[in-house]
C-alpha cells in the first residue's frame, strides 16, 4: 500500500494515461492530436468543459486569460520585492497565495494568469530588470516569452511553447493533481488547492527534476563520452534523471511530443543541432546501459529528458523549470480540483496501523 499504487482513488473525464501502452489520452484526444496543432488556450477550454457554469467557448478564452494577466500585474505592484528574492518556484508560491481563494471561474483565470506573469517577473527581478506588462491581446505561449525576454518570440517559439504546455498539461492523478484533488474536497477553495499541488510539484521525485538533465549533457560534454560517464553514474548507485516513469512500462510518450518541439527549432535555425545530437547520444547510452544493469525495471526515457532541452532553447533557466512546468499544469489542477468540488465528496482514506498495541501503564 505505500505510495497507493493501484488504488483508485477518483473517477475522472479529464485525462487516462496508459502505462502499459505508453498512451495519454486527454477528454477522448490522444496526445498526438492535442500536441500536434492545439494551443494552449484550446486546451484549457477542453478541459474545463463542463465544470464552470459560466465556462464561454474556447475561442473566449484568449482574451480571457490576456485580461487575466493584467489583473495579476496590477496585483504585483503591490507585492513585496523581499517575496522574490527566493528561488523562482517558492517566490511563485508566496505570490500565488495573495490570490483571493474562490471556486468560480474568474479565479480559475486569475491563477492560471498570475502563473505566467509572476513567473516571468520574478525571472525579470532577479536579474535587476522590471517586470513587463502583459499584452492582453497575445496568445499565452507568446505573451510569457515576451514578458520574460523583452521582445517579441518567433512563430516557431511560440509554437514550440504552445505544444510543451498542451503536452504536459494534465497527467492523471499524479502527487500534485491528487493534492489538488484532496484540498478541493475540503472546499477550501481553487488557489489554496492550486498553492497544494504546487507545493508537491516542486519536489525533485515530481516536477522538479528536468534541470539536472542539462547538468548532464555539461558534464559529459561530447557524445563520445557519454557512454562511461553514465557507467561511472550507475556504479555510484546513482540514478539518471530523465529515466524511468511511476507509470509508463515503455517510453514516455510526452518525451516524443517535446522533442518534437524542440526539432522545429532547429528546423528553422534557432538551436543549435549538436545540443539535440549530444543529447541523443546520451540517450542511446543511457538506455543502452539501464537494460544492461537493471533488465528487471522498464527504464526508458521520461518527459523530463527533452524538455530540459525545450526550456533551455527557449532562454528559461534551469531553476524556473518548475514554474514553467507548473503554468500549465494550473489548468490540470484546477480541471480536478472542480471535478472534484462537483463530486461533493471529501477525500478521507483510512491507514492500517502497524505500530505495537495498546501497552497499559501497569505493564510498564
């Protein structure tokens, strides 16, 4: 029973991931589909269908979000410079939580709003420069690299953005989702179940794990090192970020879609092809070696593989991983934490105890 493996604790319409076939499968899209040519606005609405009486169509929802992320800047003026001045994903949390808690929709927006625009201004702050204004009419992809960088993204950026943010969008009844889910049972409300899932996110067993990739590929340098390198790794006892799922018996099938992201760029010029091809040698080492030592364990490539290099082609750094991670999971949280709000029920699993019985105090 530790770690609930197996245990159905919810009944969702929102996302089925099959491990054994390597499959994700989002509201009856496969993930082929959604990654393929779906923005992340359209996403959202997807997975808000239904759960938000006041829910508009989806192509409401870019204007929606755009005024979203004014309503959070206008909230930043009166944050605290101390609130910023940690890492990115713990000042992003105490931000978060200034956010009035709610059910309804126009929280909902608010969070997923602020998400990106605090994000980026604490990413801007910490390198002595002022945070920039959202453009409410930009798409959410577009106006988070603008706001990070100062300038306008490519098409091919925002693209590559866009499908790393529908990719990992929802995942089923992961550790944050399921955090979510338990805090919405309690109706405490949208920010504090968004605030839960970000809390369990940024553990390294979770979503903060894609930065030591690239920690990796520094190390090793070139492709022809990389095969004793991972070896020296494994003898260590080490494990290799960027392997192996809770989930997926086979590859993961989020790593294909974000390398898919990552090949458009290079396609058009704007990364360097020898990160991707040091990468890929490390891959066919690492894989390589994990079959060799561990043929007991399904070891293969995860999504945090090539999405460290996706966020790194796209200028974010390494310490903000999970705060990219997290502006589109906001949407997957909240898709859960209504379902579950609508289910009325509040999650109470019961332990099995397993300490020594009652011992009276006469026999002590």
């Amino acid at each position: 029973m530790n770690g609930l493996d197996d245990v159905i604790a919810a009944d969702t319409a929102l996302s089925d991931v099959d491990g054994q076939a390597g499959t994700l499968i989002i509201r009856g899209h496969s993930l082929d589909e959604l990654a393929a040519g779906s923005t992340y606005e359209a996403v959202l609405a997807l997975l808000w269908e239904g759960l938000f009486e006041e829910a508009p169509q989806s192509l409401a929802f870019t204007a929606l979000l755009g005024r979203a992320r004014s309503q959070a800047f206008e909230r930043l003026r009166e944050a605290d410079v101390r609130q910023v001045q940690q890492e990115p994903v713990e000042a992003l949390r105490v931000l978060l939580a200034q956010i009035d808690d709610g059910e309804r929709l126009d929280t909902a927006l608010r969070l997923v709003g602020a998400a990106a625009v605090y994000t980026a201004a604490v990413l801007r702050l910490r390198q002595g420069l002022s945070p920039i204004e959202p453009d409410a009419t930009a798409s959410h992809s577009a106006d988070l690299l603008r706001m990070i960088h100062g300038r306008p993204a490519t098409a091919e950026q925002v693209a590559a953005l866009d499908r790393y943010l529908v990719t990992v969008s929802d995942h089923g009844l992961n550790a944050s989702t399921f955090a979510a889910r338990v805090v919405a049972s309690t109706r405490a409300g949208l920010a504090s179940a968004v605030i839960a899932a970000l809390s369990a996110l940024k553990g390294p067993l979770h979503g903060g794990a894609p930065g030591p990739v690239l920690d990796y590929l520094d190390s090793i340098g070139k492709p022809a090192t990389a095969a004793a390198w991972l070896q020296e790794k494994l003898s260590r006892g080490e494990r290799l970020m960027g392997f192996g799922h809770r989930i997926y018996r086979v590859r993961d099938p989020r790593a294909d879609s974000v390398k898919g992201a990552l090949q458009t760029l290079i396609r058009a010029g704007q990364v360097d092809a020898q990160r991707l091809q040091l990468a890929e040698a490390v891959e066919a080492a690492a894989l390589k070696l994990l079959a060799e030592k561990k043929p007991a364990r399904p070891l293969q490539t995860n999504v945090e593989f090539y999405t460290a290099l996706l966020l790194e082609a796209l200028g974010f750094p390494r310490d903000a991983f999970t705060c990219v991670f997290a502006i589109s999971r906001t949407c997957g949280w909240i898709a859960h934490a209504r379902e579950q709000i609508l289910g009325g029920r509040l999650i109470r699993p019961r332990s099995r105890y397993v300490g020594p019985q009652l011992i009276s105090a006469r026999s002590r």
